[in-house]
C-alpha cells in the first residue's frame, strides 16, 4: 500500500481529511498525522511515508520549510500542499521545491481523492518500473522550472489600460511567455489563481462587483475546471479579462468624473483628519485603492498624495496669514501629528519654512 502522512494545525481540519477517506478501500495506508512540521519531521523520517499531505502555512515549522526538508531527504516523496487563497503567494516557492500538487480550500473528499489516486498510480508505476519517465511528469524538473518571466503587474496593468479588441492578443502573449511550464498542474493553478487575485483586488470589499466577481471566477469549481489543461486556462484569462475590463469601460466619462468629484469632495471636507488616506478615500467612493489610484492620476494629472498635501499646504498658508495659531496647531489642524513632518512637506511645496513664511507675508 502506498504510505500517506498529513500535517495541518487545524485539527478539525486535519481530522476531517483523516476521516473522511476509507483508506484501505482506496490503496492507501494512512500511517500518521502531526500539528505542524516540528512534530512532523521525527515521525516522517521514521516512517518514511510515499506521500505527504501538508498545510502550507503552521506554526512553528511551516509546510514550506518541512517540504524543503523532506524533499532533501527523500527526493521521492510526492508532497501535495494545502492552502487558501490568501496564501497562494507561497504557490511560487512551493513550485521551487518540488510540490506535485496544489489543493485549494475548502477541500472536498472527491477532490482529495482525484489527486491522491492520480499520485498513487505514478508512485506505483515507478515501483513496479525502472523507467521514471512517468513520475517527472507529476513531479517538477525543478531545473527547468522558471517564474523569473512571470510578472504579476503585466495583467494588472492590462485591466487598467486595455481594451476588449486587445483580450485575446494580450492572452495569447501572455500564456506564449510561459512556455512548457504549462504542463504543469501547480503552475497552472499558479497563474489562475494570480489572476483571479489581481481582478479581485480592484474592487473594494464592501463592493457587490467584489462578490459577484468571486461568484464567476472565485469557486473552486470553476477554479479546477480553469486547470485542468493549457486550453480551460486560456479560455478562464480570456473570460475573466473580458468582465473585467467591461466592468473597467462602465465608470469611463460621466461615472469617472462623478467618483473623482465625489472624491475630491470628501477631501475637501475630511483633509484636516490625520488618518485620512489614498485606502479611506477608495472605500468611502467603492473602488479598489490600487483602481482609484490609478484612475486618479490619469483623470487628475497629479497622483492622490501629492493632491491631498497641496490642499492641506494652501489651508496652512491660510492659517499662517491670517492667525497667530502656532505652527505646531496649525500643522495638526491640517491633518499633521508631526510638526517637524510638515514643516518638511511646507518648505519642499513652498519653498519656505512656515515660519519663514508667515514672516515674510508680515512684512508686506
């Protein structure tokens, strides 16, 4: 029987996979179990298990350092990782060290089970054959594999700037840069996943495009059905690319100028708060701070910082000419804590020292 080990922090998770699954029925010989890898690697090394099935993200030893570790020992070991969206970034070294598989949560039995057979058929084979042909196309040639050409901000930038005439060129790159890598599962995953995750960022949480866009796109269903080959990828970047950027297409012109008026609205009559920010201001209009951000620059001119500060300074020289507040009051009545911070910011916008300058506007 192929031997399986798991280790995952949470128990009524880990108790859950350990007994959802009639091992025995399956092939499998369920040999032992550990709340994170410290506990893990004395018993893995003692059972020397044909596959681990580890949490990416514990305590104490995370999944990553006891799969590095494994992987070292006893190359192998088939290790199938388990994480939620919010840990997908460790996808990229999960890839590194040798992981055959990726499994999202929630995880299903039929899903657990789908992998675990796949697996058990290329551990078997390997056993019974001398030719390891078959295992290096679960398992990863580590050294072909390379993420240095994936670049994150390429699709980001895409749904900003692009335009539903340019999806499929701009997909069809996209995937060429890739290159074989695409045959793998995990990297496939990788990509779909990342994707998602840009699109998901550019909505604000509170947002119903937010769950609508999870709706369509998020489900692990859809999510697997999107990596089961190069082509179900192809077809999930093209589909989600295509919301998005009509999504994008409906706040051009008119709904544009009402969000950044509606923005610049709540600057003017919130800039004297110290915690106002480029995130308060993209919550309070619905939009992403990354989306608002960028929107802002291209509709204003001027990026939203820099804005904010030239407002908060034109208050100051207001204060400065007409009071005799001083500038540690007049720094925190334009939303500065830290006089010495605005006198910095004054003196790089004005040229000037507040003080310097209520002096000078004294002697006219």
């Amino acid at each position: 029987m192929v031997k399986v080990f798991l280790v995952e922090d949470e128990k009524f998770v880990r108790e859950g996979i350990k007994n959802q699954i009639d091992w025995n029925v399956y092939g499998f010989d369920f040999v032992g179990e550990a709340a994170d890898g410290e506990l893990a690697l004395p018993l893995i090394e003692s059972l020397k298990p044909d596959i681990l099935i580890t949490d990416i993200k514990m305590p104490f030893m995370d999944g990553l350092e006891l799969g590095r570790i494994v992987k070292n020992k006893f190359p192998d070991t088939v290790i199938i990782f388990l994480s939620g969206y919010d840990d997908f970034d460790y996808a990229q070294r999960a890839i590194h060290i040798g992981a055959s598989e990726y499994i999202l949560k929630p995880i299903s039995k039929e899903k657990l089970l789908s992998v675990l057979q796949k697996v058990k058929s290329v551990i078997t084979s390997k056993y019974n054959n001398t030719d390891n042909l078959k295992i290096k196309s679960v398992e990863l040639d580590i050294k072909k594999f390379d993420t240095s050409n994936f670049d994150k901000g390429k699709l980001r930038e895409f749904i900003i700037n692009g335009g539903i005439s340019d999806v499929e060129d701009f997909v069809k790159s996209y995937i060429d840069n890739m290159g074989g890598q695409l045959k793998s599962l995990i990297f496939r995953q990788y990509i779909v996943m990342d994707a998602f995750i840009e699109a998901n960022n550019f909505f604000d949480d509170k947002s119903s495009d937010k769950e609508e866009l999870g709706n369509k796109f998020g489900s692990v269903e859809v999510i697997d059905l999107a990596v089961t080959d190069i082509y179900m990828m192809k077809e999930y970047l093209l589909n989600l690319l295509t919301y998005m950027i009509e999504k994008k297409d409906k706040l051009t012109g008119r709904q544009y100028s009402f969000l950044l008026n509606k923005a610049k609205d709540f600057v003017a009559k919130n800039y004297m708060n110290c915690d106002i920010s480029l995130n308060t201001v993209a919550e309070y209009i619905g939009l992403s701070p990354a989306y608002f951000s960028t929107i802002f620059k291209q509709e204003s001119g001027v990026n939203f910082i820099d804005y904010l500060t030239k407002i908060r300074i034109n208050e100051a020289k207001r204060l400065l000419r007409s009071s005799d507040k001083r500038i540690s009051d007049i720094a925190l009545e334009v939303g500065y804590r830290d006089q010495h911070y605005f006198s910095s910011l004054f003196k790089r916008y004005q040229k000037d020292t507040p003080k310097a300058y209520r002096e000078k506007k004294n002697e006219k």
